[in-house]
C-alpha cells in the first residue's frame, strides 16, 4: 500500500518538524518527553488540514479494496451456494 506508506511518512516528517521547533524553543525550559508529547499534540491537529489529501487518497484506496475483497466473497458465497 504505497498509499499508507506516504501518509505515513508525512505524519512521521510532520512530527519530526513539530519536535524540532520545539526543541529549538523550549529545549533549556522542557525536557523531550513533554516536548515529544506536544509535537504529537499539535501533529495531530496539523494533519487533520495539512495531509487531507493524502488521507483522502488512502482511504479511497482502502475503500477500493474493501470493495474488491467484499466482491470476491460474494463470488465465492454465491459459488458455494450453486454447488
């Protein structure tokens, strides 16, 4: 699922640059567990705008084969039952 894989990557980079920033701002004042905690916080709200897209394309391709596997299992059903 290369679909997974990116949004994937992009939610790890987006962390990634939230911790960075944070640390650059806070690192004397925090240690990196709450920094670490914060930059989940603020991934989170982030890519619910930032990688709509990218969420968008992977849960179509979820869906797609949702319906594909769903489709098989009524052929197969439905080969079972004219036996």
């Amino acid at each position: 699922m290369k679909e997974f894989a990116i949004y994937t990557g992009l939610r790890l980079a987006l962390f990634l640059v939230s911790f960075g920033i944070l640390w650059v701002a806070f690192h004397y004042w925090l240690s990196a567990w709450p920094l670490a905690l914060l930059a989940l916080f603020i991934t989170a709200i982030l890519s619910l705008f930032v990688l709509r897209s990218a969420r968008d394309r992977l849960a179509a391709k979820i869906d797609e084969r949702a319906g594909r596997i769903a489709s098989r299992m009524e052929a197969a059903r439905s080969a079972e039952d004219e036996d």
